[in-house]
C-alpha cells in the first residue's frame, strides 16, 4: 500500500486512541512511516501552520470526539487505480477532524525533496486544512465484517483468474490475503498504540497482502486480450474499489466511541 494512504490511516488510528485516552509513547519522527519524511507540516490553506508536526497536531485534537477516513474520486480522465502508484494519485483522501459541531477536513500531499539527501528524507508533507467547519452529512459505508465478506468473494474470483493466466505471484499474494482475511492477527508495528479491534486487524492484513496495485511491475501493469481483458478489467476494479473501502472501515474502526463517526 502507498505510504501517504497508510500515514492517514495511522494519524487517524494513533488520534482515536489519544482522544479516547491511551498513552502513545511514539509517532513522530519514530515510526517507520517517516523514514524518509523531512518533515509533516499541518497548515491552512493560506499557508499558517497550525500544527509544526504530527504529534503536535495530534496533541492539537487529543480533546475531540474523534477522527474519521474518508475518501472521493479524483475524477481524472482515467481511473484512480491507475493512477494509485504516482505521487498525487489514487483517491483523494480526507481526514475528518470532529470536535462537537464543528469538523475539520484535512488533505495530505507530498512534494519531493533533494533526492540526493543523505539520510534519505526526500519528502515535504503538508496537511492542508481544507475546510475549518464541514457541515455535510458523510455517508456510511459497510461495516468491516461486511466488507471481510465481500473481499473475500472477490478475493477468490481474482485468485483464480491469476492462476489460470499463471499469475502464480499475484495468485499467492491473493490467496495469503483470504487466510489472513481469518488467521489471528499479527500485531502491525506501526499501529502498536492504536486500539483495533481484531476482526478490522484482520482486514488491515487482508488488504496489505492484497494491494498489489501500484506502477511499472504491478498488478495494473498487464493488459489481455479478449474475454480476459474484460474479466482482469472487472475484477481489477472491483478488488480496488473494496480495498479502499476497506482501509477507510479500519481506519474508522478505531473511532472512541465504538461507534460509526
């Protein structure tokens, strides 16, 4: 999975168990996901900052009811998925930020460094606040036990495709995602400090076996013939629209209440 989506997912996961009163003992710089980051910067769209760093932002919406994940089509002139392995593409994906009332959405981007640096922090983040008082009523979406269901339908119907086009990689990493879709959950480093229920631990594995979209030597980088052509056409897209939907279900499980934001 790209790094930009799983930082939005850990902002949201780490700021739900702050909000909802566990002790983190690490985020910013320490995790893994900022190895390469120079800095994470949260500031309003007419450049102030409001937050110098993640913990500092964190620390920021420690007294909120919570954080939520969610996302849109960018609505280029071709699809998210093939665009999910560049800087910039994929879905646009927003944090919700609720603090009674008033919500505060928050876009991500990343621009690119000094290549060169020598301790390999190449990138600028900055989380721009896009709206300081959303309003609007967010759709729900299905639940994670919803969702383990569906993937795994689809899971299996791309599983097979992959192995009668000898795909045996992509078919291995399929299949691992389906058991892991109900193997005991291995703890994610990176998600040490965030209280997540097992079954949507179990969904957060499922999807990182089965993220296989990306650029030059991923999943989109095939095309075939034919019947072929249609069937890796509607399984793609619908094993990338059910994995999105699935990263915002985690993300969103973690919500302090227990209850859907």
């Amino acid at each position: 999975m790209q790094g930009p989506l799983v930082r939005d997912v850990l902002l949201v996961a780490i700021g739900n168990s702050l909000i909802a009163g566990k002790s983190v003992g690490w985020f910013w710089p320490d995790s893994g996901i900022f190895r390469y980051s120079r800095e994470c910067v949260f500031v309003d769209r007419d450049h102030s900052v409001t937050a110098a760093d993640p913990n500092t932002w964190l620390e920021r919406v420690r007294t909120f009811d919570g954080l939520w994940l969610d996302y849109t089509d960018r609505g280029k002139w071709v699809g998210d998925r093939m665009t999910v392995g560049f800087v910039g593409g994929g879905h646009r994906w927003l944090i919700g930020a609720v603090n009674g009332s008033v919500t505060e959405i928050w876009e991500g981007h990343d621009t690119l460094g000094d290549r060169n640096a020598t301790d390999g922090k190449i990138w600028t983040t900055h989380y721009v606040r896009l709206d300081a008082d959303w309003k609007e009523t967010r759709t729900r979406g299905r639940s994670v036990g919803e969702l383990k269901t569906a993937l795994d339908g689809t899971l299996a119907k791309i599983e097979a495709f992959a192995r009668q086009q000898k795909l045996a990689d992509f078919a291995g990493d399929f299949g691992a995602a389906r058991k892991a879709l109900t193997a005991r959950p291995r703890a994610d480093p990176m998600l040490v400090d965030a209280m997540l229920p097992e079954d949507a631990a179990q969904l957060w594995a499922a999807i990182g076996a089965a993220w296989v979209f990306g650029g030059m030597g991923s999943w989109n980088d095939m095309s075939f013939d034919g019947e072929d052509g249609k069937t890796y056409e509607a399984l793609s897209d619908q094993l990338f629209g059910e994995l999105n939907e699935a990263v915002a279900a985690v993300a969103n499980s973690t919500w302090p209440s227990h209850s859907h934001p």
